[in-house]
C-alpha cells in the first residue's frame, strides 16, 4: 500500500478523459469506494508514477484516505501497462482507443524493442513480455496498433488529428484560462 498523495500520474495518462468532481459518475464511483473500498490495486512504477488507476487516486485524496492498493508494473512496461488497459476499457470505440492510443504506440513499441534486446543480452526469455512478445523485425507502430485491434487508417486518422491540434492548438485553446475558445 501507498499513501495516495505520493503518488503521481505518468506523462503519458495525464491528459485522458476523467469523469469531472462534480459529475454523477464521479459522485457514484466516490459512494462505491466509500462503502466497498478500493478493489482493484492502482498500478504504478518504481518512481511512483501511476500507470493504471488515477481516478481512483483521486478519489481516494477526496476520501482522505491514508492508504491505497497499489502494484508495481515492471520497469520498461510502463506504457505496454497503459495499454494494456486502455483496451480493457469496453466503453472505448475503435476510433477513441487510436486516439488516446496514438501518442503512447511509439514508445510502447520502444519498450518492447529494449525488452527484446535486455532478453537477448541475457538469456533471459522472461524478461517483461507484454502486449505481445515484442514487435518482429520490420514491424512498425501501426502493425502494433493492429495488435490492439486498430486498424491502420483508424490509427494514421488519429495521427492525422494529433497533429492538426498541436499545430493549431493556440486557436483552438486559450491556455491562459484553461478554456475553449
């Protein structure tokens, strides 16, 4: 267990959707955690940054809680972890998942390259298998993201609005007050 308010999200989980503080679904997960607790452990890295299970830490500093579930993923799977769950999540579409996926492919397909060679190094063919047991020589990003159930013009769509918002991302966001404008 970890005090919640140690805990950190990772970079790559900070800007995915989260019910608001004052939505029905936030009040409805907070009376759950107060009544049952929380069941699922939050997944989290050595340097305490949490992979899986921010809402739920969340809730927790809202609950005052002193303590929390936590499991600590395997360094270098940090984001194969995100995910991983990412897909477990059923309310997600095609389109949604190679959205919130896009930015997170490319290094998950970096870890699972480095697992392949620190199992290589060593011997060792149990080191961090996850996702799949690594990407095979010429795979790309976009045949990862079809191993998510993705297909390739759903994820190069994705991309496409990436990049559109971070080029015009002034115009469309008012940074100074955190608004649309």
């Amino acid at each position: 267990t970890k005090d919640p308010q140690l805990l950190r999200p990772h970079p790559s989980i900070v800007t995915m959707p989260r019910p608001a503080a004052d939505s029905p679904e936030w009040a409805a997960r907070l009376a759950d955690i107060r009544e049952f607790g929380i069941r699922d452990a939050i997944e989290i890295t050595p340097d305490h940054e949490v992979v899986d299970g921010w809402t739920r830490v969340l809730l927790a500093r809202a609950l005052g809680m002193a303590e929390v579930p936590v499991r600590l993923v395997e360094p270098g799977t940090a984001l194969a972890t995100i995910l991983r769950n990412l897909l477990l999540r059923r309310n997600l579409t095609k389109g949604q998942l190679a959205f919130v996926a896009y930015p997170l492919l490319a290094g998950a397909h970096e870890e699972a390259l480095d697992r392949q060679l620190e199992r290589l190094r060593t011997g060792n063919k149990n080191i961090g298998k996850s996702l799949s047991d690594g990407p095979k020589q010429g795979h790309t990003v976009e045949d990862l993201a079809a191993q998510l159930g993705v297909s390739k013009p759903t994820f190069r769509q994705a991309g496409a609005i990436h990049d559109h918002f971070a080029k015009h991302a002034a115009e469309v966001f008012d940074f100074s007050r955190a608004t649309l404008r």
